[in-house]
C-alpha cells in the first residue's frame, strides 16, 4: 500500500500533475483532470503546490543564467547542500521568476485553497489509514512514505546536478544537470535531468530506450483515455556525443 501510495502521489501527483503539468505546460487538460492530479500530489506530504511551483520557477530562472547563486548552482558538497536544501528557504529578492509559470496560476482558487490546507488533507489521509490498517499503517504509508518522498527528492534532485551523464549543454546556463540512470528509473523519470535541463517542456524525460520514465508511461496512458491533449516530446539526437543547445526542439504527438 505505501509502494502504491510513492507512485499515485510522487509519479502521477508530483512528476506528471505538478512538474510537467503545471510548471512546465507540458500538456494541455481540462480543470478537473489537473485538479485531481495536484490532489494528488498534496497528497505526498511534500507540501503546497503553489510554494513548490514558485520555488522552481526561481530556481529555474537562475540556473539557466551565469550568475546563478551557490544555492542553485550545486558546486558545494553533499553535506552542504543537505543543510541548505532541507533546512534553509531561498527567498527571492523580487517575483521576476514568477512570470515563468502559467499566467494566473498564482491565483487559482483550487491551488490556493490546496495552499493553505495541504496538511489537512494528509492528515484525513493518515486517519483514513489508520481507521483500516491501525498505527503500523499510518508509520508505513504516511510517516516513512513521506520521510523517503522528502529525502528522496533532495537525493536525486543533489545527484541530477552534481554526478552523472551530461548529454546536452545549454549555452548561456549555469547548470544543465546530469541523467542517472538508477536515480531516473526510481524517480520515475526525474533523475534524467539533463534532459530535462535541456528540453524542460517536453513531457518525456527519458530518452535512450533503458532510460525507463514511469512518468511519461502514464503521460501517454493519460493521452490515451482522452484526459490529456497536445502532449509535447522532444525529437532524438542521432548523436551520442554533448550537444550544445539553446532551446528545445519540440513536436506534438496528437
């Protein structure tokens, strides 16, 4: 059930609903589809999904420049990056970062409301739990679940930076990520970053065929039952060599 609960709410919730729905406009579907989705994210424990698109439209918008902060640009140590990233908060001087999201995302009603109560919709979930599968269940399925969500987001997220393949290189950015082919697979897709870095609005982030991304797997099964359109998905290189790019090179698959 906990396993379950990682890939309805991390995979389908956070990877498809939140990063490549909402922040990257990956996608198009209609209100009640994305707002089922964003449920399932809050739904992970990870927090408000305003205050996580608003945190990576910041980071976003300094690490595809030059003068990107020491916060962003992961040329620090892993210790280091653990105490800032899961005990510090970068605040932004300014909201210029914010005109990377969709527009009037900031004030949606449901993501507002989802803001501002998140905690309490894990906490009927953790009651729900507990009502069928007693105290082991909430320690299983709510506390260790999102303890391993928090950690293994802040894992994967430190190594898609600082180790790994670098496929692409994005001119003018301090930071292009790296693909990991482990951290790729057990992140449904996130940790193939380097393509991401490189194609941020594509929906499929796995590329070579053993780059295995459960979150574009449910990009397209979404696709087929009709509950998502205009999906965007990057052309292959032929070429295994680093490319060097400045944006995406896009299509549509319907």
């Amino acid at each position: 059930m906990s396993l379950l609960l990682a890939f309805v709410t991390l995979c389908v919730g956070h990877s498809v609903g939140l990063h490549r729905g909402v922040i990257h406009r990956a996608y198009e579907t209609g209100p009640l589809v994305r707002g089922v989705l964003i449920y399932l994210f809050v739904l992970s424990g990870l927090g408000g999904p305003l205050s996580w698109a608003r945190l990576h439209a910041v980071r976003d918008f300094w690490q595809n420049r030059l003068d990107c902060p020491p916060y962003f640009s992961y040329d620090h140590s892993l210790a280091r990056d653990f105490f800032w990233n899961l005990h510090l908060r970068f605040v932004p001087a300014d909201n210029r970062a914010d005109a990377r999201l969709e527009r009037d995302l900031l004030r949606d009603p449901w993501l507002r409301f989802l803001e501002r109560t998140w905690p309490l919709h894990v906490l009927v979930l953790a009651v729900s739990i507990g009502f069928f599968m007693g105290a082991e269940g909430i320690a299983v399925c709510i506390c260790a679940r999102t303890a391993a969500g928090i950690l293994g987001h802040w894992a994967v997220g430190y190594a898609a930076h600082a180790v790994g393949e670098r496929r692409f290189i994005v001119s003018g950015a301090k930071e292009s990520g790296t693909n990991l082919r482990l951290a790729g697979i057990l992140s449904f897709g996130e940790g193939f970053h380097n393509n991401h870095h490189a194609h941020p609005s594509s929906a499929r982030m796995g590329m070579r065929w053993w780059e295995i991304d459960a979150g574009w797997a449910v990009v397209l099964a979404l696709e087929t039952l009709h509950l998502v359109s205009n999906v965007k998905a990057w052309h292959r290189p032929n070429s295994g060599e680093p490319i060097n790019i400045r944006r995406a090179l896009l299509k549509g698959t319907s």
